[in-house]
C-alpha cells in the first residue's frame, strides 16, 4: 500500500521495517527505512508530539 508523503513522494508502506523519529539542527524530523537504509525524510516538526500524530494520521490513510 503507498502512502502520501507530500504533493512529490510516495512511499511503499509494506516495505518499511522502522520509523524513527530525530532531532536534528533545523527541528524534528521522521525518517522511514527499509532494513538499514533511509528511504525517506519528512519535512521538520516543532515538537516530537506533532511529529507523532502526523505519523499516525500519515500511516492510517486508505
């Protein structure tokens, strides 16, 4: 099943073992990977709770 990153990306759900979110310089970012390898980024949160629900409303579309 693919999901909507963004107006640009796709990303194939069933492909991704982790989801990890990261604090990084310019904020929170979630990186998704296949295995070991980062497939995709997100673009930055304020907060790890927004980063959290925008996971969870991202991953649940249909």
């Amino acid at each position: 099943m693919f999901v909507k990153l963004n107006d640009r990306v796709y990303l194939n759900a069933e492909r991704i073992t982790r989801i990890k979110i990261d604090e990084v310089q310019d904020g929170i970012r979630v990186r998704f990977y296949e295995g070991q390898v980062q497939v995709a980024k997100s673009h930055t949160f304020e907060s790890v709770d927004a980063a959290q629900k925008w996971i969870e409303k991202t991953m649940n579309q249909k």
